[in-house]
C-alpha cells in the first residue's frame, strides 16, 4: 500500500483531502445525481462542470447515494493507493444497485481510459465510463446507459477547456473556489500519468476566465484559485487582437477585478515560473504570496531520471530568486522517494534540499509505479519497500521539524486573515487562511464568514496558528 503524508494536520485545510460529495442546493428534481470526487483540485473543478451538465438535463444534486438515480465516482489515477480507494468504493456502491434496479453507476476521470473494460466488462462495477474531455457526452451516454448498451467515451481532445459551461459551486463555502485556467500537460514526467489520462496541454481563453471570476466575485466570493497542471505555461492567443496572454497577464487581469478578490494560484513548474510572475505576486496585495513548486528530489540524477528538466543546483536558484523578490512568500513542495534506483546518496541529497528550503508544507510520497509511463516502460522499481518506507519517514520527520518552526517564527505576528468558516473542533471560534496559506484559527465574536480580519497569533501548532482579532 502507498503512503501519502501531508504535515498539515488542521482539519479545515482542503489541500490533501481525499473526497468530496457534491453538495445539494435544495432545489426540487424529480431525478438525483450524486459524485464523489478523489484526488487533486482539478478533480473537484471537473465534478462542478459535470454537476453543470446534469442539471441542465434535469437531475439535481443529493448527498444522499441512497437517493442517486446517478452516481459517479471521480477518479485519480496519479498513485496506486488512489486507484485501490476508488475500486472499493465502487465495489462498496453496489448494495445501493441492488436496492434499485434502474439506477446507474459511473467512473468519471483519469482512471476512466486506463481500466475502462476492466470496469465495465471484466468487474461490471459501473455502467458508465467518461473520461475528463468527454463529459459533454454525459447525457448521451446516459441514455444508452439506461438502454443497456455500452456507455464508453474516454477520448481525449486538444481544444476541450469547458470555457462556455459556468460550474456549479455545490462543494464551496461560498467564500473560495477553484477556476480551471487550462488543460492537460505537455512535461512527460517519466513516472506522471496526467498527460496519458487528460491530454495535451491547453490554455482556455482569457475572456471566460475574466468572466467567470467577476461572476463570482460579484455572487460573493472572495478567493479564487487558477487551477492548472503546470499554470506558468498558460498561453492564449486572442484571434481578434493578435495579442497574447502570459500566465502574469493573467494574474494581472485577474487581481484587477477587485483588491477584494484574493488570487491563489496551483500548480507551479520550477522551470516555468518567471520573474515576470513573480514580481506581479509582488506589486498586487490582492494575489497571495504563496507559491508550490514541487521538486520531487534533491538528486540531480534522480531529476534527470525522472525527467524534471532541471537540476537540484537549478532549483535551489530559482527557490533563490522567489525569496529575493516575494521575502515573506510561503512556499510548499512534492517530494517522491525510492524512485527507481535511487541510492541512500540520493536520498541524503533529498534531506539536504528539505533543510536547506525549510519549506512551509510538503506532499511526502513514496514511489509508486504507474502502467503506460515511461518510468515503467525504462526503469525497474528496484527500491525495495520498507527502504522507502524507511527514507520517507525520515522524511517526514525532519519536515515536521521545519513545520512547526515556520509557525513558530510567526508568534507574535498579525496577518491579515479571510473567514472561511467555523472550526470544526470549536464553535466558538472562526478559522481562515493567512497570505501564506496558513490556516489560522481565533475567537468568533460578531465576525462574519467572508470577512476579512486582522489577526495577532498568540501561538501555534505544527499545521495551525491560533490568535485573536486586533482592529
């Protein structure tokens, strides 16, 4: 089994989270779809669009699979541990087939190419099978779905970005939400399956994306986050004006909706960040100094292995150049151990970038190999399992060390703090997120959700920092 290890344990943070069922707005349907949505942010934006296309076709939202005439399970693909969740879960979903026989189960996402006959021929697990590019066809397949015929698209596109369809926010606090930016990957990581499973990269037009965050800004929202698998490589060219758009001119045009409007932004490739970007972070209050740039190892031949396109002594100078520009920026990484042939060199080389980093927050893994990838194809997984089992506790636990430190350098601090909500472990108390994505927690008073407050810490956690408001 695969190990995901995330040392930020405050239980309102949503980067990490497992799943997420999509919420019911209480409107009257007189058919119901319910998703689970497994994996990274993107999954949860894509469950919004299908939510979007369902509606449209007169199914509303239920929390209640009980109560599904559809039930879909969005899929990540990206480590083997994800994938075994999501064959449960599926498994875990048939006593509801059992108790109606017309309804329809379906597996949306980056696991829809890849196990689609094993889903629906060899384990008849799901009725449905539609993969990211190809949920326009949703109510197509539906339909043969409920005819008995095979109900299959996982083709990929080079153009799909969903630009026209205005998601539905069914997961939000009405505070935050994601807008996808672009699609798909053109980096070829040799141990990624991303650009297997969503395609090619794509940038969707400027225009929508404008539109779409003063929609929001305008219905209430105050954080919006540009979702992208490597978001420093967005690029649109406008037809009409022959001009084109960097992902620094977009953040621009973003952040001038509103100094209101906060911008957070994921994820960043080390070799595509630019200083152009980085000195807009800069000069706009409203765009959150916060930055993740996985790294994955410290090793450069490891880097090289895994097709990073960029060494260690590389990397070191770019995480250089964001502290000299954006000083206070919070800065978060993806680190993989054991991956094929890595040494105990290697891996010390690995412990020596975390120390010199100090990062803010680390996603620890240890390898997990992925059929149809290039490391799979090339190079044995040779690490035996309780070796990375081994370096990635080490990992971990000099991580944590750095963790707590960050909070604590931050005592006695006041950051300026959007409500996102009540704690869920007291509440009497309202939790938020500092510029540098720090969750922080304090007194309730008559503070609203979708304020914004000044907070002093008085202490702190290992993932939390806990104060009061100072006006």
């Amino acid at each position: 089994m695969e190990e995901l290890v995330s040392t930020k344990t405050h239980d309102e943070t949503r980067q990490g989270e497992a799943f997420s069922p999509i919420r019911t707005q209480g409107q009257n349907f007189k058919k119901h779809f319910y998703i689970e949505s497994y994996g990274c942010a993107m999954n949860f934006a894509d469950s919004e669009v299908v939510a979007s296309i369902l509606q449209k076709e007169g199914f509303g939202a239920t929390t209640q699979p009980e109560n599904a005439d559809l039930i879909f399970i969005n899929t990540c693909s990206i480590r083997e541990k994800a994938e075994q969740t999501v064959r449960y879960r599926l498994n875990a979903l048939k006593q509801y087939k059992r108790q109606r026989p017309g309804l329809l189960i379906g597996v949306l996402g980056c696991m829809a190419e890849r196990l689609k006959s094993t889903f629906l021929e060899q384990e008849k697990l799901v009725d449905l099978v539609v993969g990211p590019d190809a949920y326009r066809s949703l109510p197509a397949l539906i339909e043969d779905a409920g005819d008995g015929q095979r109900a299959v698209n996982v083709l990929l596109s080079r153009d799909e970005t969903y630009a026209d369809i205005a998601p539905i926010r069914l997961n939000s606090n009405g505070v935050t939400a994601f807008v996808s930016i672009m699609r798909g990957c053109n980096n070829m990581c040799s141990f990624c399956v991303v650009p297997f499973t969503r395609g090619r990269e794509r940038s969707r037009d400027a225009d929508s994306i404008i539109q779409e965050c003063s929609n929001l800004f305008y219905d209430g929202y105050k954080e919006i986050t540009l979702l992208g698998q490597n978001v420093d490589s967005y690029n649109w060219v406008n037809d009409k004006t022959n001009t084109t758009v960097t992902f620094a001119g977009l953040l621009q045009m973003v952040a001038n909706i509103s100094p209101l409007l906060r911008i957070r932004f994921s994820t960043s490739h080390p070799k595509d960040i630019t200083d152009e970007v980085l000195f807009t972070i800069a000069k706009n209050e409203n765009i959150c100094n916060y930055i993740h740039l996985p790294v994955q190892s410290g090793s450069t031949r490891i880097l090289s292995l895994m097709n990073r396109t960029y060494s260690r002594e590389w990397y070191v100078a770019k995480y250089n150049r964001i502290k000299e520009i954006i000083p206070d920026c919070g800065i978060s990484t993806d680190m993989i151990v054991g991956f094929c042939s890595e040494t105990d060199e290697d891996h010390q080389l690995s412990l020596s970038l975390m120390k010199y980093c100090q990062y803010d927050l680390a996603y620890m893994y240890f390898y997990s190999e992925r059929p149809g990838t290039l490391a799979a194809r090339r190079f044995p997984d040779d690490v035996p399992l309780d070796v990375k089992k081994r370096r990635l506790q080490e990992l971990v636990d000099l991580h944590r060390t750095h963790s707590l430190q960050s909070m604590q350098r931050d005592v006695g601090k006041t950051f300026k703090v959007l409500v996102e909500g009540a704690s869920k472990k007291n509440k009497e108390e309202l939790y938020g997120r500092n510029d540098q994505n720090k969750v922080v927690v304090f007194p309730k008073e008559n503070i609203q959700k979708g304020d914004y407050v000044m907070v002093q810490v008085n202490r702190c956690t290992a993932g939390t920092l806990i104060g009061h408001r100072v006006k």
